[in-house]
C-alpha cells in the first residue's frame, strides 16, 4: 500500500523542486468555483510602462495572451474597474479584474482508467503514476494516459490547463505527481515553484560505483541530432543536481537524488555525464551492461529490467488553501523493489 503522510516540521533550509519556472503568483486574490472565475491581481512599479496585455500574460499564465486579449475586448478582463484596449500602458497601480466562466482547456478525453491517489481534498490530489503510462496525450498516445484518467476521475479538471497536471514524470518512470483541482491551487503551486519550496527526492540505481554523494551542476539541452535525448550541452537550461548514495553493490549503487531545477530527463542525463548511467535506461545506454561472473538470477534481473530504474518517492509541499506543509511517499514499484532484493543477493558489495 501507498503511504502518505503530512508533517508540521520544518522543511530543509535548501529545498529541491521539478517544475519548471514560472512567475511568482503573489498578490492574487480569488474566489473560485466550479465553472465560473473571479480574480483579482494588483499591479506595482515593476509593471510600469508594459503593455497590459504582455502583463496579464504574465500574471494569468494559464491562459494565452490571445485569449486573455479577447476577454479584454469582451469586459471580462478590467483596469481599475474600466475596459481598456490590449495596448494599454500600465502605470504600475492598476487592480486586474477577470471574471468569466471557464471553457474546456483540453481536448482529451475522459476514461475509466484507475488511479492510485495518495491524497485527495477539494484543492490538489497526489498521485502515485505507475510504470508505462504517460503523462499527458500527444503523438502516438492519444489515450491511456494519465490526463485521461483525471478527466474521467475530476470532469471539472477539463477546466484547467492539462488538466490541472504542473509537473511530469516519464512513462517509465514511476512516482508521486501533484494535480491541481482549481486554478487558485494552480496559482499557489506555481507559486511554490517559483520560490523552490517544491520538495521532491528520487530512488534511482546506477551503473558502477559511486563513492560518495555531491552535485551535479551542468546546463541541459535537447541533443542537436538525436531528437529523442537531452544532453549536458553549451548554451543549455541550468540544470542542478544533488545526490546521496544509499546503497552499494559490486557493480551498481543506489542512490537518492534532490533536484534543484526540473528539466527534461534531468537525472538521466546528469548521471550518465558523470559515467554512471541509470540501469535499465534504453535512451541512453545502448545495451544492458552485465557484470563479467554474474549469476543466472542477477542476469535474467539485468536483462528483464527495460525501463530507467527511477522512482520519486517523496513529495513534499505547501497546501494551497491551509497553509499546511505536507509530505507525501510511495513505495518503490514492484520491479524496482525486486531489482534491489537480487542485487542485494547476488552483487553484495565486497
């Protein structure tokens, strides 16, 4: 079974996020039911001389600057009370208004997929994603996916952007997700993202022996070639993570990774720069690598495992509406946990 539980303690001074950045949602006021929005954002200097439609942009990311444009034109969207054009200039201490009713933002749809909630309230639900199903709807998987299954368990997340979804976690890899159940939790999880206090840890093995933990801090980049992968590149996104080790085989090591920022592939592609690819990762270890004497037992494990050996374990955040900090685990899936148990027999560390 899943465990969850939330905790009043303090988090670490340093805290460890996946999302990707977003602008801070501070100053928003709201009142928020099932289909109809009422907002409220006051400007400051720093808005000064901006187009009011870039900042309404900035402000309400989850909608588009075209269709928060026409909300304008329409009178949902007022200065000070007033309709103004998209053109308008700020002058730094203008109150934003939005008041509308909510349209479909996907158009995936629903199924009767089940779900393994960790938690659930009126405002965010936690999710334990098993291993092979993807995240969102796109080529080739147009269904089956995780945002299909919250719109048949949710049909009010329909309403908001990829279905309430602020961060993703690859189809093989297995773990906890954070879901958003209306946009005021949206805005006070893009919040916490902005402000780091997202607070995530990853179970991964790895090929060969690490010593000891550290940091990994190497700029990411989707490779110029293969398409598929990301890589440590010049010119990349900051990428920063830290690791510790747990455990030590002869030929492999366990090791528990925080991630400082959130890019594609992160842990895969930091690990394997560093000369200790992820087990199992078809992306980027061309073959599976077995042990010169390995048994029987360990070689069938090795050659049996087909997916990154990676799973985020825990999950630690602010409630959006009570101000509580939560922290959330799952266990290890079923072959991950098998992984280890061989390894733990067969690879025991001299």
């Amino acid at each position: 079974m899943t465990s969850a539980q939330t905790s009043n303690s303090e988090f670490p001074e340093t805290d460890f996020n996946l999302l990707e950045d977003s602008e801070d949602a501070d100053n928003h006021n709201s009142g928020i039911t099932a289909t109809r929005l009422s907002l409220q954002f006051q400007l400051d200097d720093s808005f000064l001389g901006q187009r009011i439609d870039q900042v309404a942009a900035m402000v309400w990311k989850d909608f588009s600057r075209e269709k928060l444009k026409q909300w304008m034109k329409e009178g949902h969207l007022l200065v000070n009370g007033n309709i103004v054009k998209p053109k308008y200039k700020c002058e730094g201490n203008e109150l934003l208004s939005l008041d509308v009713e909510l349209q479909v933002q996907t158009a995936a749809q629903p199924e009767n997929i089940p779900l393994n909630i960790v938690y659930e309230d009126d405002d965010i639900m936690v999710i334990n994603k098993p291993v092979g199903m993807v995240v969102h709807p796109g080529a080739g998987n147009p269904n089956g996916t995780l945002v299909n299954a919250i719109l048949y368990h949710f049909p009010k997340s329909s309403e908001l952007a990829r279905a309430g979804l602020v961060h993703r976690i690859d189809k093989d890899t297995s773990g906890l997700l954070v879901v958003a159940k209306n946009l005021e939790a949206q805005f006070s999880l893009s919040k916490q993202l902005a402000k780091k206090s997202v607070y995530r840890i990853y179970d991964l093995i790895v090929y060969g022996n690490i010593i000891a933990g550290g940091t990994i801090d190497e700029p990411i980049k989707r490779h110029p070639v293969d398409r598929i992968k990301m890589g440590v590149l010049p010119g990349g996104r900051d990428a920063v993570t830290h690791y510790n080790v747990k455990e030590r085989f002869q030929n492999f090591t366990r090791v528990q990774a925080q991630l400082e920022t959130g890019r594609t592939h992160q842990i895969r592609v930091h690990f394997t720069y560093i000369g200790h690819p992820l087990l199992g990762d078809q992306v980027y270890v061309s073959r599976v690598r077995v042990p010169a004497g390995t048994s029987e037992t360990l070689n069938d494990q090795l050659r049996g495992f087909r997916r990154q050996a990676l799973h985020a374990s825990k999950l630690g955040l602010v409630h959006p509406r009570t101000g509580e900090e939560m922290m959330f685990e799952a266990p290890w899936a079923e072959d991950f946990a098998a992984l280890v148990e061989v390894l733990r027999s067969e690879n025991q560390a001299y």
